[in-house]
C-alpha cells in the first residue's frame, strides 16, 4: 500500500531520525537546497513543500488531479500529471504554477537536461 509517510534518515547512522505526515500517498519526491517537494497524487494532485530545517511542511499547491513525477532545476518544479499528462512547470520562489504543457498522453516519468 501507499504511504502518507515521509521518513528523514541519517546516513551516518543509517537509522530514521524523524517522520512526516503528508497529504496523502507520497509518490515522487524532489529536493534543492532548502526543501523537499513531495506530490501527493491520490488527493487531487497535491504537492507538499518540506523545510529541511524544520522538516515541516511549509506550503502546498494543487497541480492537476492526479500529481505524480517532479523533477527540478535551479529555477522550477516540473510536476507530471499522470491521468491528464499536463506537467506543471512551477516557480520554486513563488510557489505558483507559472506554465502548464499537454504532452497528450499519460504523464508517469520526468526527466530534463536543464536547457
């Protein structure tokens, strides 16, 4: 089954140090820096955004209905819609879906070359 559960894990230790409730079923998760983004893809599209720091969530936004791979440059969240195969290009400054695309067929796997 799908889990709502997020697990931070020491590497040094290789133990789980903290959990964290997200929306509902964590599928695809996409870091920088600063946040974790997890898409929830069984409560209508969600994406979760996670402080590092605080290991919380801080935001969340809904991206289509059934959210489902992210990936992520410097700039945006790609986040693929897998019922619909609308990707969401989101801005990670503002948090807001900035740009969507239709790619015509069911959206399961993202992957980008940063150009």
């Amino acid at each position: 089954t799908l889990s709502s559960v997020v697990s931070k894990i020491s590497l040094s230790t290789f133990t789980v140090v903290d959990t964290l409730r997200v929306v509902s079923e964590a599928y695809s998760l996409w870091g920088d820096s600063q946040y974790l983004y997890c898409s929830n893809y069984s409560d209508g599209g969600v994406v979760s955004k996670i402080s590092l720091s605080t290991f919380t969530v801080v935001d969340t936004l809904r991206v289509g209905s059934y959210a489902r791979p992210l990936w992520g440059d410097s700039q945006y969240l790609y986040c693929g819609d897998a019922l619909s195969g609308v990707i969401s290009k989101i801005s990670l400054s503002t948090f807001t879906v900035v740009d969507t695309v239709d790619t015509g067929s069911r959206a399961y796997f993202l992957w980008g070359d940063s150009q």
